[in-house]
C-alpha cells in the first residue's frame, strides 16, 4: 500500500490526539512534527505522544527544518482558530505545493475574516498543487456541513436552527477554562463580547450553510452570555462556586431583510443535562433531527480531521470549503491512499 | 441566467411531481418528456401535469423523438426499479452525451444487480461525456447516504444499524399497492419472498454503506414479512379488514464472519404510529441520530432528484454511485446552473 506521508502542525492536546489517531492508520505515514514552544522543539515524538509507532521522530521548530528532512505530503494543521494566523503558519507548506487539513475555526470559512487572502491563497494553491480545507465537529460538522447535507431532501428551505447542547464537565482543562469556568460573570462578559473567550467558529458556520444556500445574508447577529452556576461544582480542574461562571451559551443569528433565516444557538456548560444537537430545517418536507448525547466533541473534531484526508488530496487545488468536498466518512483505508493527489 | 436543459421520462406519479418541481426552478428549463404508454404519447404536458408553464410542449414516445426535437442536457429517469431496466432505457441518451439522475432504487448500488453492464455504461459514458446517478430518499438518503456522511466524525465504525417507520396511510395509492393492503398474507408473503412486492432498494443502501465503509461483506441476508392488520383500516384508497396486509416489514443484515456489520429494517405499514427514521453508529464517538416523524417519502424523493443535478453535472463523466458525488445540498438555484458539464 502506498502510504500518504503526513506531518502535525501544533502538538497542543487536539494535536497529540489528531498525530496519534493518524498514526494508527494503515494508510498514514508519519514523517513529522513541528511545534515552536521551547519545551516541544527537538523532542522525541514518542516522548511526548507516547505512541511507540512515532519511534525515531523528532519536533522540528518550523517547516522549513521539517521540509528539510521528509517533506510530507499532507499537514494536518491544530494550531490557532484564527484563520490569518492560520493562512500564515502554513504558507511555506503551501508554497511547497503540500497540502494542509485544518481545525482552525476562522478557516471554516476564511471569506468572513481573512476575505483578502482568500483568493492570494486559492490563487498560491493552484500555482504549487496544494490544498486547503478546514474541518472539525464544531464549527466543520454538526452545525454547518450535517444541515447542508439534510436539505439534499428539501424541496424548500424556508430556515436552518440548530441548537448545540454540549456538558463541558467531563472535557479537557482548555474547553472548561476556554467557557470561563470559575470566573466573575461581569468581567467574562466582557471577554466574551470583545472575541477574547468563547466558542469560535460560530459565525462561520452561519455564513458556510448561508453560503451553501445560496443566501445572501443581509446581516449576521451575534450574542454571547455566560452561564453561572446555581450550585457548586466541581470538575477534574475546576472548583467552580455559586455565582462564579461555568459556561457560555452564544446565539448567532443571520437574516435577510426582517426574516431569520439561520438560527445557531450553542450553550457550553458544566454538568449540562441533556446534552444533544438538534437540527431544524424548516421547509418542505419539515426536517426536526435529534443526536441524542450531541457528538462528542474532542474524538469527533481528530476523527474529522484524518477523516478529510483522502477527500482533500481527490480534489483540485486550491483553497475549499468544507462543503466542496465530496460527501465525507470515516477513511477507513481500504481505499484512502489509493485517492492520490491530481494536479 | 443560463438554464440547464432538462426533460422527464416516465409519467407516472412520481415523474410528474418531479417535472412540476423541475419546472419551478428558475435554473432549469423544461424542454420535454418521454412516455410511451398510449395514454399519455402525444399529449400536452400541460394537460397532464396541469402545470402552465409547460405549454407547447408534447410527451414523446421515446428518447429518439425527444431528440430530434430540442435535446435536453440532463434527463430525470424515473421508469422502473430494475437497473438492467433503467440502463436499457437510458442508453440512447447516454449514447448522446446527456447525462441521467434516476429514481431507480437498483442503480443506487448498480453492481448488484447488473455487474456485468457497470463497466460498460460507465465506458460509455466517459466515452460521450454523460453522467449517471440515481437518488432518493430510501434508497438514496435515509439508510446510505445520510449514514454515511455521520461517520464523517468517526474515529472508529464497527456496526451501523438504520430502522426506517413510515406510516403509510397518507400515502400515494400505487405505495399503498406495493406493501400488500389489503392482501392475504400467505399469498403477500409468496410474492415478498420471489420479489415481486416489498420495498426495493434495501440491499442496495447496504451495499452502498458497505462500499463507502470499506467493509467487504461475506453474506447480506434479507427476510420480509408482511405487517396484518389486528383492526379495520381504511384509507383514501383501501378497505382493509382485520387479518389482512396493512403493509411490510424487512430487514437486511450484511455480516463479515459471523459478525452484523450492517442492520438496515423497514416497517412500512397503514396506521403506523411513531413514524421515524434511526440512525445508530456503533463505533466512536457513539451516534444516536433520530429524524423525529421521518423524512416524508415523496416530497424528500422528487427533492433529492432535482437537488442532485448540479453535482452530477459538476461530476466527471461515468456511472457514479450517490455516495461519489460532492456534499449534496438544496439547489436554491443561486449559483446551480454555474456548475456546467466539464467533459
């Protein structure tokens, strides 16, 4: 079997998971990391994986000194949610002609953000064979690509509401620290409505499944609002107190003219009963969608990610959206390494 | 705008509420039908579907007709369960370059039933540049495709099991037919057993799966049984008593060993309560995904069949499989008749 060669870009906890998920595919071969932080660089994978099969690989500091040794053929990229600082972590990759699969939120659908580097990107891609997606469960999945996916049966689609409900107890240190947990509701508002906490992606989801539908949205409302605890609760890190933050509960809403076209509404809290996705289509047939238990969030966004590998590397090159991909699934790699790049 | 040039062929009920919702997009243009039943050749399709905006034009007897008159681009098959059927139907316009999208349960999975004709239709359509796929709601969505995309987010798959409800008493007379209403079951069970009645498609959507999971099956096992009524019935188009057949219930199961990789099960029966469709992926993350009500039949199959042409059209030439095509979508129109053949 010929197998894609594959590095990881940023070993934060996201990344070690997406580098050791890829590591035991049969159709993955991985040449590398990269990680700048001083206690990452130089390092032994297996070290700090503790995957045996990483056994002989060293951190590079940055691209060009992975490049040097094996150039991969693919980067699987978990480094920021911003997509300027994303587009600029990989351009020597791209400029390399190597592909980059993203959970960067912002990339989602980079338009929204980054819109003038959009086609310099696109434009780079298609000049030097790489591709670009980005991809996860939130944004990339639950709330973006599965509702696009449903109105494949709409004759009509009047609105999209999905409605996320995800129990933040027992996730990792940086999702409950990310949601404000055991902070002072006043001052994590402000965090909250000036982008420096909160769940990122939210935006871009709306305006990926607005764009999918072909709607020009006339203006995309956002709302964000802490949760605060009514008891005490305590999780693996926090010991959170009546009164003090245990989560975020952010609504965005797209219309056009006076009418809600899109509704996507996430609450992100500790110890959240009934966690769950629920999509709505309102149209013709009414589309009412229950995942009982939500998707669990840190196995489905590394699952994603490895998953879109062999639907990227199908594509032309350039710069995608998620939704422009073929019809995702899980690689189980039977046939993933036979979906080479074409140029 | 540039409008894809599309005719129907076939006339029945599903034929003509996929012609009227064609005949609504404001991206397609109309140019002619096909049926060769004497009732119905020679026509106005105006008559027929009392839809005004397909004055002028008439129903031809056969493909070769419609050509000499204004050749379509793109014809909506919607004639006959059978793949080798559907194939001899389509070939004179696969030999024209233009493309097919079909209901025909069969050719969702065409290896099945017609092995021997895959390579050759797909030889010639790469050959005159036609594309090929057929769509639906089941087969075509609830128990294949839709399945299929959810394990986007799978790190690991190892059962997929779909339960499908309908309840069919609002349903369409010729369904209604086909689960058996009103019939006695030993005779209804004879003609499940042969396949003459039943729902088709089952092993088709199991296949399907299987295919895009990778997963070779050493056996698919299918058992139907007829549902009998314990009380009177009556809908708009059927009396039936206690004992006779209100509908059917099939199960097909494909096994690797002794293992069930796949369980797809349909109850499609008069009166049936709780009407829905259950999607569950063993495997992780678990996936419990209910569509509460179910995605109704008629409007969700003449919706996906209009809703594939864009992709298929965007798709290479060849016989694809639902499951190849990009992420399917509702085709607002807004930028559907962009994605113009690339041959």
């Amino acid at each position: 079997m010929n197998r894609i060669k594959i590095a990881q870009f940023g070993l934060g906890p996201i990344g070690i998971e997406a580098l050791k998920l890829a590591a035991q595919q049969p159709w993955i071969e991985i040449v590398g990391a990269v990680d700048n932080a001083a206690d990452k660089a130089g390092r032994s994978l297996t070290e700090i994986t503790g995957a045996a099969a990483l056994d002989g690989l060293k951190v590079s500091r940055d691209l060009e000194e992975l490049f040097r040794e094996t150039p991969p053929e693919l980067i699987l990229h978990t480094a920021t949610s911003s997509a300027l600082a994303a587009l600029r972590q990989m351009r020597p990759a791209l400029e390399f002609g190597v592909s980059v699969a993203s959970t960067c939120e912002e990339l989602i659908f980079p338009s929204l953000k980054a819109p003038q580097l959009v086609k310099e990107f696109d434009g780079l891609c298609r000049h030097t064979g790489a591709r670009v997606v980005a991809t996860g469960v939130n944004p990339g999945f639950v709330m973006d690509v599965l509702p696009v996916c449903l109105t494949a049966v709409s004759r009509a689609v009047d609105k999209i509401e999905v409605t996320r409900v995800v129990n933040a107890s027992p996730r990792r240190q940086p999702l409950q620290a990310k949601i404000g947990s055991g902070q002072a509701p006043d001052s994590f508002r402000e965090k909250l409505l000036d982008g420096r906490a909160g769940h990122a992606g939210l935006r871009e989801s709306l305006a990926l499944v607005a764009h999918a539908m072909g709607w020009k949205l006339d203006s995309i409302a956002e709302v964000g609002e802490p949760v605060v605890a009514g008891r005490e609760i305590r999780t693996q890190f926090f010991h959170v107190r009546p009164g003090e933050v245990c989560g975020i509960h952010q609504r965005a809403v797209g219309l056009i003219g006076d009418a809600e076209k899109l509704v996507l509404e996430i609450a992100m809290y500790l110890d959240a009963p009934d966690p769950r996705d629920h999509i709505l289509v309102i149209g013709r047939p009414p589309l009412d969608v229950l995942i009982q238990g939500g998707v669990a969030g840190d196995d489905a966004t590394v699952a994603a990610l490895v998953n879109v590998v062999p639907q990227l590397l199908a594509a032309a090159p350039g710069l995608h959206l998620p939704t422009d991909l073929a019809l995702p699934r899980w690689s189980s790699g039977v046939d993933a390494a036979s979906r080479k790049p074409r140029v």
